[in-house]
C-alpha cells in the first residue's frame, strides 16, 4: 500500500501537482501512523496476555503453598495442645497427695515425650519470596491481593522469630535442669544405663524434686502456649488469603 502511494506521489511530482503530491504524502505518513499504532495494540495485547499467563501461574502456586501451611499448621497446633496438656497433668499429678507411682512416672514420662519438646515453625514461602526477589509482585495487578500478600507473610516471618526467641530463652534454663536430675533415665531408649530402677525410687525422686519439674514445665508451658497462640493466628490468616486467591483465580 505504501509503494502505491510512494509511485503515485512521484507521478505527481513530474506532472507538477503539488497539492495532490502533498495530500497523497499526508495519507501515507497516516497509513504508517495507522501501522504502527496496530503493531503496538497488537504487542500490547500479547503482553498483557502473557503476564494473565504468569500472574496465574504465581497464584495457583500461592494457593498449592497456602493450603500447605494449612494442614502443617494444624498439625503443629495438635502437637502443642497435645504437649500443653501432658504439662497440665504433671502438675496436677505432682500437687495431689495420695497418687500411685505409676501415675506420677506416668504423667513425667508423657511430659518428657510431648511436653517437653520445642515448639517447631515452618512454613512454605518459596513463591512469595521469589516473587519478592525478583520483582514480580508487581504481577499480581490486585492491590488489595498484594498487599495481604506482604502483611501475610510478614506474619511468618514475626511467628519464626518470636518462636526462636522462646526457643534460645529456655534451652540454657532445660540444660543444668536436664544434667542434675538426669531425665534420660525417664528415656525408654536410654534407661537401662542408669541400672535397675523401681518404680516407687523414680517416684520418690519426683516427689522431692516435685518444685524442679514443675519450673521447667512451666518454661515449655510459656513457649507452647505462646507458639500455639502465633499458630492460630496464622491459621486465621492463611484461611483468609486462601479465600481471596480463590476469588481472585476466578475472575
């Protein structure tokens, strides 16, 4: 079309029809125009249906990950509760009079089973932090989205270290604990090296260390109860965002 126009501007020029010559210029500098203003929609549109392409992509796989922390959540909250409850009968069995041996070695040994243990946060953050790292949050076009997305997992982040910190607290409180009443005698995979112990010895030095165990039930009952309570809210949380990558998936 533009070599039309060009033959027909130069058979102007040469029989001097300048006025016609100037109009036929004119609508091939609009022709051009018109061109590239295609090419560009064109572009545009190929553009814009590649980053739908990527920011569905980004969403599906904060949704797999969500769903993730969901059941891992759960499943730490259970452990905690289950922990926290083991301590609870420890005292309680500890604080009672007239209770059998077996009772008492009983509810120690399930406080050093479930109770004892440090509370454990993980969680799956490999496509936020990808998104963050390289930028393409800017993908994800819902504000709103966007911006829970970053409060979401600023969240993680506060629980991980808080629960660090509860973790760093305790660990040089359970250690002189652990070495001076020896509790690996309580371990059934480490027992026997302590000899023959009957029931009613174990149960006597329960007794008279009774404010011991009790102290350092209460320092796992401070870090669980804390880590169990940043679990919730997550838990919350994640619900939350999952129900607006949902909603934003479904547009």
């Amino acid at each position: 079309m533009i070599k039309f126009f060009r033959k027909i501007r130069q058979q102007l020029l040469t029989e001097n029809k300048f006025s016609k010559y100037l109009i036929y210029a004119i609508g091939e500098i609009i022709l051009v125009v018109i061109g590239i203003l295609i090419a560009l929609q064109i572009n545009n549109a190929n553009e814009n249906r590649k980053s739908n392409i990527q920011e569905n992509l980004y969403l599906k796989r904060l949704l797999t990950e969500n769903k993730e922390d969901i059941n891992t959540f759960k499943t730490n909250i259970l452990n905690l509760e289950k922990g926290i409850e083991t301590i609870k009968n420890l005292s309680l069995v500890l604080n009672s009079n007239n209770v059998s041996d077996k009772k008492i070695v009983t509810a120690t040994n399930q406080y050093f089973k479930y109770g004892s243990i440090y509370p454990i946060f993980t969680s799956s953050t490999s496509t936020f932090d990808d998104l963050s790292s390289t930028g393409n949050l800017k993908d994800i076009r819902n504000t709103k989205l966007r911006d829970e997305l970053v409060k979401h997992y600023a969240k993680h982040k506060q629980a991980a270290e808080w629960i660090r910190i509860g973790t760093e607290w305790a660990l040089p409180i359970d250690a002189p604990f652990s070495y001076n009443n020896n509790i690996m005698k309580f371990e059934p995979v480490s027992s026997f090296l302590f000899g023959e112990q009957s029931l009613t010895n174990q149960a006597n030095h329960l007794r008279a260390k009774k404010e011991e165990y009790i102290n350092n039930a209460a320092v796992h009952f401070w870090i669980n109860k804390d880590a169990l309570d940043k679990l919730d809210s997550l838990l919350n949380d994640t619900s939350k965002i999952i129900i607006l990558i949902e909603k934003e998936l479904e547009k």
